[in-house]
C-alpha cells in the first residue's frame, strides 16, 4: 500500500546560462545573456569559425534576430511578438538545437521575441561536432555578459536515477532525478538534465546529458530519460524527441524510439555525450512510436516499462520482461488507455507495481489519476495525490532506510508555460514535491 500524498513544494528554475565554462559548446545548446547598457542598440551573438553568424538585437523596443550564412545576412523579425511593451533589463539569446531565439527579461521573467528554425533558412547542421567546437560568443552595447551552456524555461518527465534493483540512488540525503529542460519552443527544443532533491524538499542542477544517435551522426538533446546505476557503470535510457516535429504533417512514423547508452564515467556532474543504441521494445499491436523508458533488474530479469503509440498521439502503457535488455517480451498491456504515460516501476513490500498517469484525453472514467497496476497490466488500485495540468509523472521517493522516521515523497510536474506565447506549450513546467499525509 501507499500513502495519500499533498503539496509541500513547487520550484521553477529558469535559466538561461546554466554554466559559463561550456565553451566549445558539446551539443546544439548554448546561450548568452547580458545587462541592457542603455537605450542604444544592444546585440549578442554566437560566431562560427566557418563565418556563420547567429545574433540576436534590441534596437528601438524591437527584437530580432540577424543570421549570417556564407557572407549573406538574413534580418528575422516577428511582427507578432517582436514589440517590446514593457523596458526589459537583459536580453538573450539561446541556440536549442536547430533554433535560434531572442528574449527578454521583462518583470522579472523572460518572454521569448523571436524564433527561427535554422534549417529553414539553409541554416549549419548544429550537430556538427566540428562547427559546434568552432562556435565563440559575441556581444556589443550590452554590461554583464554571460555565455554558456543553455540551462531550461521548465523541467518536465521527471525520474528518480535508481540502482538496478530500483532503489534511489542516494548521495546522502539527496536522491538525483533526471528531467526534460524544456527550451523557447516544442520538443525539439529540450535536451535531459540531472538534478537533486534535497530533504528539505530544495533542488540543485547538476548535470546535463546528450546524446549520439546509431542511425544519425551529430549530437541530439534526447530526453525523457532513466538513468541506471548497474554495478560499477552507468545505464542510461531516453527517447528520441529530440528532434521531433512541432508539426503533425512533419512526424514519421518509427522516428521516435528508445535507445541505450552505456558509460564509466560519473554522469551525476558536468557535461556527458554519450553514444546510444536502439532499445528494441515490444509493442501490442501497430505502434508509431515508444517512449518514456524505465529500466529495473529482478533476480529474475529486467523489466522494462515504457509507452507505445498507435497513432500520434494515441498511446499506452507497456511492460516487457527479459533476462537481458536485447531479449525482451511483452508482459503485459493497458491498451484501454489512449492518453497514460510516464510508465513508472515501483517495489512495494515484496511486489512490483505499474505506475502510470491517466491524462485527460483517456475515457471517461480514466482521466485525471494515477493508476496502479500489476504486472500484467491490470489495474489494482490509484495513488491518492493530486493530480496538477497536463500529464504529470508518478515519480515516487521511497523512505529511506538508514533515517529513522523518513517519509514517503511524490515528485511530479504541471503543464504551466513561461517565456511568454511564443515560446509555447514546450515550455511546461513547474516541479511539484509532494509529502505524505497518511501512513502506507
């Protein structure tokens, strides 16, 4: 059994530069962010060492950003979102994969003014390790520059990093988790971060993970991502949406998939690209696509919970079971459900358990809850917690045994938005920390 669960915190750590040192940048994700001087012209940019420019500028209340490519100068304006109302104090600029944004810090928050898939202006392929090691910031007209690494507007899919066995992996009294950094856009402005969350319910960033794909070369911000600590190495499952399409008549069926990483190194601190293959996952019938992967190893094999999609976006929980990762078979099915996911593995007493969300697209009497299921897939039973926007993960933190007196905890996410309606619904959102209310 579980406790019912309440509130106790929310946190919303929106950084543009999340660390200064990142130069060369690793991965398409960088940023620069600097003081307004005054009421001239303000501009920062990232310059490559092949003569591209990527620059963004403040010039009488309009934003914008200038693009250079092979000596030709390409002016981007938004007529919609380019005025700024109210005077900002800082202006930024992010590079989240193949986009380029510019924003503004207004009232305390930043709202993106513009936005530009590079790749439609014949743009570099920014998962070029080669150009990403050429590129250097720039700025003029601006105080306080800080260039770095692009950190999130949002944190979403939300996972517990856990030992094999599915326990926490504690760095004393903190548990890590992985999250999806949410950038100015849809998903494929996102890449997967590590973090901590301290007993008093506090988090701090620590690490950010990026990914080589085996059928694509370049570096991709996969996410929604479970990180496995598996004897002396390090197991890393994520979900190819790094570069999937904001667009429905874009999306290709069996482009959004599983893959595995595997690394020695410590992928807790820093900065890690990581080479990838496919995660081969069984599905219920025709699928467009798998996501959301959870891994955990029983004395008798793994388990491997994850999503299946019949169509974008109709999709279920799955779990298969193997005695190793590349020879797994279908458990079981909750084909009922066309809107569950976050497909969580929890041990409760001597028994495995299912967890899921029911989003609000599900039947009737499937929507807004967090089910609980055997595993085979047949619903047992729900976890009394709220239930916040959009579909939030069941991201459960057992007591831990070595502190007397220790509570369950619940770590979820909501679908709220920041950097203003340009930026979108990608941008979603706020960390919840829930607390138990009632003994298990």
């Amino acid at each position: 059994m579980l406790p019912s669960f309440e509130i106790a915190a929310r946190h919303r750590p929106v950084t543009l530069v999340a660390t200064s040192d990142a130069f060369p940048l690793r991965a398409p994700f960088g940023a620069v962010e600097a003081t307004l001087a005054g009421a001239g012209t303000a501009e920062l940019a990232l310059e490559g060492a092949d003569g591209t420019r990527l620059a963004v500028r403040l010039e009488d209340g309009r934003a914008s950003l200038l693009v250079r490519l092979g000596g030709v100068e390409h002016p981007l304006r938004s007529r919609r979102y380019g005025r700024v109302a109210t005077p900002p104090t800082r202006l930024g600029l992010t590079l989240t994969g193949d986009h380029l944004a510019v924003l503004t810090l207004e009232d305390g928050g930043w709202v993106a003014r513009g936005r530009i898939d590079l790749r439609e202006i014949g743009g570099p392929d920014t998962r070029d390790p080669a150009w990403l090691a050429g590129l250097r910031p720039d700025a003029s007209g601006v105080d306080d520059v800080r260039a770095g690494s692009f950190g999130q507007l949002g944190l979403r899919d939300i996972r517990l990093v856990s030992h094999a066995d599915g326990s926490p992996y504690r760095v004393g009294r903190e548990v890590l988790f992985t999250a999806t950094s949410a950038g100015p856009g849809f998903f494929d402005t996102a890449h997967t971060s590590v973090w901590a969350l301290r007993a008093t319910g506090d988090i701090e960033w620590r690490a950010d993970l990026f990914f080589e794909r085996p059928d694509h070369p370049g570096v991709y911000g996969d996410h929604a991502t479970h990180l496995v600590r598996d004897a002396e190495r390090w197991l890393v499952a994520t979900s190819t949406w790094s570069d999937f399409p904001a667009r429905k008549a874009d999306r290709v069926p069996g482009a959004l998939r599983v893959t595995l990483a595997e690394s020695a190194d410590d992928l807790t601190r820093g900065q890690h690209v990581l080479a990838t293959r496919h995660l081969d996952l069984p599905t219920a019938g025709p699928s467009v696509g798998t996501w959301d992967p959870h891994l955990v190893r029983t004395p008798d094999g793994w388990l491997v919970g994850y999503v299946s999609a019949r169509r974008f976006f109709d999709f279920h929980p799955l779990l298969a079971a193997g005695p190793s990762l590349d020879r797994l078979a279908l458990r079981g099915a909750a084909s009922d459900r066309r809107a569950t996911e976050g497909t969580t593995l929890l041990r409760v007493g001597e028994d495995w358990r299912v967890l899921a969300s029911d989003g609000r697209d599900n039947p009737r009497a499937l929507r807004g809850r967090y089910p609980v299921f055997d595993t085979s897939l047949t619903e047992i039973g729900t976890v009394a917690a709220p239930y916040p926007t959009n579909i939030p993960w069941p991201t459960v933190v057992p007591p831990d045994p070595d502190v007397p007196g220790d509570e369950w905890r619940l770590v979820t996410f909501d679908g709220r938005r920041s950097g203003g309606r340009l930026a979108g619904y990608g941008t979603h959102g706020d960390l919840i920390v829930m607390r138990q209310t009632a003994p298990a």
